[in-house]
C-alpha cells in the first residue's frame, strides 16, 4: 500500500481527472452514452483550454484519466 501511495502522491491530478470523469459520465440525469460523450468533451476542452490559454499544461495523461474515468461510470451505468 505505502507503494501505490508513493507512486500516487505525484499524480493525485489524475486521480481527479478521473473522479470528474466518473462524475461527469454518472451523475448527469442523461442517458448513458451521452454521460460517456459529454466526459470525453469535457476532457478535449480542458486540454484544448490549457493548450491555447498557456496557463495550464497541456498533458496527454490528464486527458486519457478523465477518459477512463468516464468510460468506468459509463459501464457501472450500464451494469445496473
């Protein structure tokens, strides 16, 4: 455990990324797929926003995390 807590500590954002992912595919009172589009939008915006803003860093990681995490509440939707 003190390993996967050391391996985390430097990338906790892409644990966020992920929860907002989760959230965003789950808790939107709309069907399924468009939970799992909408999550997959949000990422490309907010990697477009730091890219063309300059004020954040564009990360392909940031956006793969927020991927999963959309297509993990994508499928807890679909398995319930």
């Amino acid at each position: 455990m003190n390993k996967l807590i050391a391996w985390l500590t430097p990338k906790v954002d892409k644990v966020a990324y992920f929860g907002v992912g989760y959230i965003v595919a789950t808790i939107l009172p709309i069907p399924a797929m468009w939970g799992l589009i909408i999550a997959v939008a949000v990422a490309v915006f907010k990697e477009y926003w730091d890219w063309k803003s300059k004020k954040g860093n564009p990360d392909i990681w940031d956006f793969v995390a927020t991927v999963l995490g959309g297509c993990l509440g994508y499928a807890a939707l679909m398995m319930w």
